[in-house]
C-alpha cells in the first residue's frame, strides 16, 4: 500500500515517518522500521494528540502542509503490552492523585 501512495504522489514530498499533531501543530517522527514510532505515536494518542498518519507523512510542497493519511496504528505484541501498561499506569496514578486530594483537603 505504501508503494502504491509513493508512486501515485509526484506532486508531494512523502518521508517514511509518523507524523501527529496538537494545537494546530504537526510533529513528525522519522525513524528507521522497528524502532519504536508506532509505539510512540500510540502512546501520543492515548495522551490527547491526532493521529495524521503512522508510515507515511505527505508534505503538500506548495504551501507546507501535512496531508493527513491516517490508518489503523500496527503495533507488535510487545508494542500492544506496552501501551497497555502505560494506560493502567496512568489511570493508577490519576486515582491514587484523587485520594491523595481528598486526604489533603477533605472539602475538595
């Protein structure tokens, strides 16, 4: 499918990379195959930023823009058990921070 997009796009610059945004502003992740930028880019997700692509971003070259070309994040086994622990990390620290509040100021 890669292939595919890349040979079609002659108009557009197209870098192997993940590419999210927030606030209006784009990040993109180039980094080599099995490294690490699906995991991150799910991980980024679970925080709030948008997904615009994970294997290919696309620079429209005549005004800069990121094309977004968004599909299913592909995530390892591994990268899956990761992603899982960061969100029950973070949902033990956001209760433990709630009881901690309610221990500290009982009229919170």
């Amino acid at each position: 499918m890669n292939w595919c997009i890349s040979s079609q796009l002659n108009t557009y610059l197209i870098i192997h990379a993940a590419v999210i945004e927030k606030s209006g502003y784009a990040v993109i992740m180039p980094a080599p195959p099995g490294s690490g930028k699906s995991t991150l880019t799910a991980s980024l997700i679970q925080e709030g930023w948008r997904l615009l692509s994970d294997e290919l971003t696309i620079i429209d070259v005549q005004n800069a823009c990121v094309v977004p070309f968004p599909r299913p994040v592909s995530l390892k086994n591994e990268s899956i058990d990761i992603i899982i622990l960061m969100l029950f990390l973070g949902l033990f620290l956001q209760i433990r921070l709630r009881e901690m509040s309610v221990t500290l100021n009982p009229h919170f």
